[in-house]
C-alpha cells in the first residue's frame, strides 16, 4: 500500500473530527467530565505505547482500548452539552448495550464465514486471550455507534424538518420486509465466488426487514419519522456510521492484532486497510445497528407487557 493512501485517510479523518470539533465548541455548555478526559487520555495514552511498542498487550488490544477511550469520551462530550448522557442516564441499559453487541456482531461474523470478506491477523497464540480480544473488541461496536449518534444529534445535526408524507400502506410495508429477507438470504445462497461481491445488501437487509417490524410495535421507527418529515435519526446514524468507519480504519491500520479485508473489489486501491468502496458500508451498518438492537428493545417492551397482563386478561385475549 502507498503512504498517499494512508495520507488520504488521514486528511478524511482530520477533516471529520475538525467538522465535529467546531460545531461542539459551538455548543457546549458545560465543562467536559472527568469520564470525557479519562477517554481521551485513554486514547492518547494507548497510541503513544503502541508507537514506542511498549508490549505485546498494547499491540493486540490496541483497537478495543482506543475503542474504549472514545466511549467514555463521546459520552462526556454529550453530557457536556445535554447535562445528562446515555451512561449516566441508564448504567444498566448501556451495559447491555454492550453485551449484545457481541451475539449480534456475530450475526456478521457468521455471513462472514461463508463470503469471506475479512480475515482476523495477529491474534495471540492463545485462545482464551483470543477470545478477550474478540470479545471486548466486538463489546465495543454498538455503544460505540449509538454515543457517536448521541453526541451528532446533541450537536444538531440534521435537525431539520421535510414535508410530511402519507402513512405507508400495510402492502409496501410487506414489501419492505420480502425485500429485505431476500437480501439478507441471496448472498449465502448464491455460489461463495459470487456472494463475495453482495455483503453489500446484507448492511442494508435487515434494515428493509426489521424496520416495518418497529413500525408495527409502535417502536422508534426511521419509516415512521420519514412519514411525520423528521430525518435527524437517520441523519446521524448514517454520519455516525461514517464517523465510527474511519476511526475503525485509522486504529486498525496502526494496531497489532487487526482485520484485513479480502473481498475481491478494489485491492489495488485502499484507504487504511479498506479497499476505498467499503467505506460506503459504514453509513447503512450504523443504521443496522440501530435497527437490529431497537428490534430486540421493542421484543422485550412486548413480552414484558404480555407478562404482566392479569391472569383473567390474557384468557380473555
């Protein structure tokens, strides 16, 4: 790889953080917690080692603990201007945030498997320390796209309003959930040389299908924003989803124990280790996020309420 590629990616990164930096010193109201300054000293901190090569810990863990860092300093940054954030509002909600942004990675890893679109180097030679890395690493995945989707819409992106649209019908909806369900089963159904080139729908399918299941749980749903003409949530995912991506490039090119990406598009022209197409992914992965964990949210909401319904109710019902 030539270094006016890792330049490019350097020129994209510093030109997402200056875009965030300016509009939040614009806004901020409050001094930034001491959780805000312990993130950015984590990150500073771990990539000053990793640059010394001061061990193998750092080498191998270095993504998780810069990944960590930014959590903890996305998260003072939105209470900086909110006066409350995700983790100091729900401590518990934001650990099981966490936690299931492991099974649901795995949903990925899984697809991954058969269209082998990345690859895992450097790992440790032993599998428990494997299996932390794994872990903390994909732990840090989901808290890391919602605090991202925090602090943008805390700084008012995309806060704008369009014109409202008729509901949708239940047909279209139907239609959604059939499109939706074929993009996320054609690429491993396909023969493995071809479904190689379709991971592509699978960061959009579950969206397609999931989102109209929201719709009819009364849940936060982004089809039901676009009818009422409000698109901040989905806004600030997609930008979130760009702003987590490159940061994912930036630490994982420098990092010890990192992905590489294989799929058979564009090797010859990378930024960081991603061919320069994958970059596109990001947005709609930051919205399948949002969509897979408001959809497990929303399944609890329902079951705990059927739960609690009186005896006499649910035999009537």
């Amino acid at each position: 790889m030539s270094d006016h590629h890792v330049a490019a990616g350097l020129v994209l990164l510093a030109g997402t953080v200056l875009a965030i930096a300016r509009r939040y010193f614009a806004r901020r109201l409050r001094p930034l917690p001491a959780r805000g300054w312990i993130g950015l000293a984590i990150i500073v901190l771990a990539e000053a080692l990793l640059f010394l090569h001061a061990g193998w810990f750092i080498a191998v863990y270095f993504t998780p603990i810069a990944w960590t860092g930014y959590i903890l300093m996305a998260d003072g940054l939105v209470a900086s201007i909110r006066g409350e954030s995700r983790l100091t509002r729900s401590p518990a909600g934001f650990l099981a945030l966490a936690l299931w942004s492991i099974p649901l990675w795995l949903i990925f890893e899984a697809y991954n498997l058969r269209l082998v679109n990345w690859t895992y180097v450097g790992m440790p030679l032993s599998r428990s320390l494997d299996y932390l890395g794994y872990a903390w690493a994909f732990a840090t995945i989901w808290p890391g796209i919602y605090e991202t989707t925090d602090l943008l819409e805390a700084l008012g992106f995309f806060a704008g309003r369009l014109r409202p649209r008729s509901p949708s019908t239940s047909a279209a909806r139907a239609f959604m959930m059939i499109a939706g369900l074929l993009m996320i089963t054609l690429p491993v159904l396909v023969p493995a040389r071809v479904g190689g080139y379709l991971f592509g729908s699978v960061w959009v399918g579950f969206v397609l299908l999931l989102d109209p299941v929201l719709y009819a749980f009364d849940g936060p749903s982004l089809l039901r924003d676009w009818e009422r003409g409000v698109y901040t949530k989905l806004g600030c995912l997609l930008a979130a989803g760009w702003v987590c991506g490159i940061l994912w490039e930036f630490w994982n090119y420098w990092a010890g124990a990192r992905w590489l990406y294989v799929f058979p598009i564009a090797q010859d022209w990378k930024i960081f280790q991603m061919p320069a197409p994958g970059f596109a992914g990001f947005p709609p992965f930051a919205v399948e996020c949002w969509v897979l964990f408001e959809t497990l949210r929303a399944l609890k909401a329902r079951l705990t309420a059927a739960g609690s319904q009186p005896e006499f109710a649910r035999t009537q019902g």
